[in-house]
C-alpha cells in the first residue's frame, strides 16, 4: 500500500521510526529536512494522495494536547482534550471533517512518543475527571500492525491510573487482535467503535470495517475485561430509508446484548465547521453527504432545527426500546453537556 516513506532527519535514530520502516521493506525511503515540508506543501490533490497513500515519519514540536472542539463530545467528562500524534486514516468517509481540515491526503505519524507522554502525564495530573481523545486525527487502531500505538497507550494506561481519567481510543477498524495488544484490560483505557447503519457504511465508508466486524470486536473487548462505549455520531439522514438502516442497527445492538454492557452511547446529527465543509465540497463534488443541504450556526453547519430535532428524537428512541442502552448512559451532541 506504502510505496514511499517521508522520513525527517531528526526521526530517524528513534526508536518508534526504527521499528516502522522495517515493516515497509519495499518502501523508498526518502530523508527530509522537516516533515512540514511534505506535508504542508502547495497545490497538493488530496483526493489522488488518498488513493495513492505516503506515509511521512516526522517530529512534533508544538503542543501534542489540546483542548477538545466543540463539534466534539467529551460524555461527561469535566475536561477534554484530544491528542494528535498521528494525522489521516486508512479508510475513506465523505463526510469526515479531515477531508475540509488537512491539505494533505498522505498518512503523518510523530515519531517522539515519550516526549507526547510527558504531555499527558502533566495534564493527567492537573485536571478532575479527564477525557483524553486519542483518534480524532486518524484511526490509529487500523494501523496498530504498521505504529503499535495501541500497545504504547495501553502501558502508559497502566501506569497512569487515577479516578476520573479516560483515554479513548476511536476506531471503525474490525480487527480483533488488536484489543489483544492492550492486554490486560487498563481501567482508564476505554474503546469507542464508531457505528452507522450498514447502507451507509457501504455508501459513505469506504476502506473501512463491515458494522458486523464492528460489533463483533466490541463484543471482544468485553468479553476481554475492556471499556466499550459506541459512537452513533454522526447520524447520517441521507437518503429515503435512513431511518431503516439506524432501526436494524439498534435492534441488532439489541439482539446482542451489548446495549447494557458499555459505559456509553455519543449520538448527534452530522455537523462540521462550516470552513471545512467549503473544501469538503471542493475535495467531493459529487458527495451526497457535502452536498446536503445544511444550516451554519455559530461557525458550524449542520442539519437545521427541525430535521435534527427529528432525527435526535428518532435515534434516542431507538436506542432506548430497541438497543437496551440505559438513559443515563446515553449523550447526545448540543444537550446538557450532551447528557440526556
């Protein structure tokens, strides 16, 4: 898949850059001054980059923790912040806010791991009840076999345990070895699976896990001691029969048992900052997704009122008589701290 690799000069004596370029044996490798160069550079096609993936290895000096955006939801934490340590994902969704954010479509991943660690050991000890978002960037599950990310998480996990604290991995990646890799089950790392109606995983998800593969590995990491929660965010209504699609997701959640067992549901309306979505509409001219008809509110564009009203009233539902997800446990974007 990875026929070149971008490495900046200062990455390559670390340890983290020595164990990836191995698994890349028939990659050039290409020395850089500094990964921004690549990766920040004019008149980039990011829609061939995606269908012709680079990796660049680089070094992060700035901050590797910031706060979480607004367009985010921290399901009750008190403080949030997402980490960014790695940039884009191997899948390909049409309405994912990196396609209006990045100018680049190729893979970035920061090389200085102890140095992002020591970050969060700072803000770990400052803040109450923290969440900590690690895949907001990228799907850094996905491509736990090429960073071994997940594994690194999990030890610090380990040795970072403290009431209130939550690391959170995102994923839409169905492999189940992967959940092995965090072994044993760290109490403040929770696995959030991102789910969709199967239609649209089909449609608007390309590249990425089946929702069987999904729900099967969530089902894993349960059985396996770990901390699952799902994010049906964002709702897509597109199309005649969406609410089919989210009707037969539930009740199959419903069916599986595994409604009662995780620690929370994210559900909301499909929204981007409205910046975003301009070139989100440039970068897929023919998206159904960017090319719905959306409503800006306060920088962010979204469904209007009415339809979101709908469409949050429908899903709470759903996941209630249909999921077995306990009210409490369910939080919805744009609510009392998106809390039911």
């Amino acid at each position: 898949m990875i026929d070149i690799v971008y490495v900046e000069k200062d990455a390559l004596d670390i340890p983290f850059t020595k164990q990836v370029l191995p698994k890349l044996p028939r990659a050039r490798v290409i020395v850089i001054d500094r990964w921004e160069d690549v990766f920040y550079r004019k008149k980039q096609n990011y829609a061939l980059q995606m269908k012709n993936r680079k990796l660049i290895i680089g070094v992060n000096r700035e901050n590797f923790v910031m706060k979480g955006s607004d367009n985010c939801q921290s399901a009750g934490s008190e403080a949030f912040y997402y980490c960014s340590f790695a940039k884009n994902c191997i899948g390909g969704c049409d309405y994912c806010y990196l396609r209006g954010m990045l100018r680049s479509g190729y893979l970035l991943a920061f090389a200085n791991m102890q140095d992002c660690f020591e970050e969060v050991r700072e803000i770990a000890e400052k803040e109450g009840k923290t969440l900590i978002a690690l895949s907001y960037d990228n799907d850094v599950y996905a491509l736990e076999g090429l960073f071994g990310y997940v594994g690194m998480w999990a030890d610090l996990a380990r040795s970072e345990e403290r009431p209130g604290l939550t690391f959170e991995i995102r994923t839409k990646c169905g492999t189940k070895i992967f959940i092995d890799k965090a072994a044993p089950a760290p109490e403040s790392l929770v696995f959030t699976w991102s789910v969709s109606s199967a239609e649209n995983i089909k449609r608007f998800e390309r590249g990425t896990s089946s929702l069987k593969a999904r729900l099967d590995a969530a089902e894993y990491a349960l059985e396996k001691g770990f901390r699952v929660r799902l994010a049906l965010d964002p709702v897509i209504a597109a199309g005649e029969n969406w609410r089919k699609g989210y009707e037969e997701l539930c009740r199959e959640i419903g069916r599986r048992g595994i409604g009662k067992k995780i620690d929370a549901v994210m559900t909301g309306g499909f929204r981007i900052p409205a910046d975003y979505l301009k070139i989100l509409r440039r970068n897929m001219p023919d998206s159904l997704i960017a090319l719905d008809d959306y409503e800006v509110r306060e920088g962010t564009a979204g469904y209007p009122p009415a339809k979101e009203k709908l469409l949050v009233s429908f899903v709470l539902n759903e996941l209630e008589n249909s999921a077995g997800v306990p009210k409490d446990r369910i939080f919805v974007y744009g609510g009392e701290e998106e809390k039911r």
